[in-house]
C-alpha cells in the first residue's frame, strides 16, 4: 500500500491542533482557579466523567489566566466576582454540592451563550 496525502486513514492530529480536545477525546479544558483547589480535589472525578479535562491553574493574575484559557479554549472556574472573560464561572462560595450544581449549570450557559467568532468545541 502506498501512502497518498489524500487518504482519510493518513491523518494524523498533531499536537499544535487547536482542536486538540475535540479530535482526540480528551474532553474540554476545564481551569479552576487557585483558591478552589479543594472543590478541584473533590469535583475532580465528577467532571472528567462529564467529559471535562479539569486541573488547577498554573498562573496566578487574572490576565494570564484568560489569555491560557483561550489558548486551549477551556472553562474558567473561579470565585473572582470582577473576572473580566466570558469563559469564565463565577461561583459563590458555599457547600461543595452547591457549588458543583451551579458550576454546572454556569458550563451549560457559556456554552449556549457561545460568540459567533469562536469555533464549535
């Protein structure tokens, strides 16, 4: 069999693809912010299994934390009230349960609420 660059089987994803987490399941970024490391330990397993890719953010200020969040296209999770990024949840800070419903239902609205100049997930 020869290889032809036209062949569908020949693809291959390569690590700079933007659409990394679409094309080779790992499910969509999900960034908490550094003070909710412990709602991250407890919701970890609850959210990979939704499909989310979570972990703790390896910055600190709120523009770094934006502009690495639009560089994999992730969610951010946060407890900021002043968090200038559409991507971003902002939680209260209450019970774990509490806190994993709302960050739910905050997930499902940036999705729906998703600008027309971002591509689809």
């Amino acid at each position: 069999m020869s290889f032809n660059s036209s062949d569908s089987r020949s693809f291959c994803v390569s690590r700079n693809t933007p659409d990394l987490a679409r094309n080779t399941h790992e499910g969509v970024p999900l960034v908490f912010d550094l003070p909710l490391k412990g709602f991250y330990r407890w919701s970890r397993r609850r959210v990979i299994y939704l499909g989310f890719r979570p972990f703790v953010t390896p910055y600190r200020y709120d523009h770094q934390i934006m502009l690495y969040a639009e560089l994999i296209r992730g969610y951010i999770v946060t407890t900021d009230k002043g968090f200038p990024c559409w991507r971003a949840v902002v939680l209260d800070v209450d019970k774990y349960e509490k806190m994993y419903v709302r960050m739910l239902k905050g997930l499902h609205k940036l999705k729906e609420k998703r600008p027309e100049t971002s591509q689809p997930y």
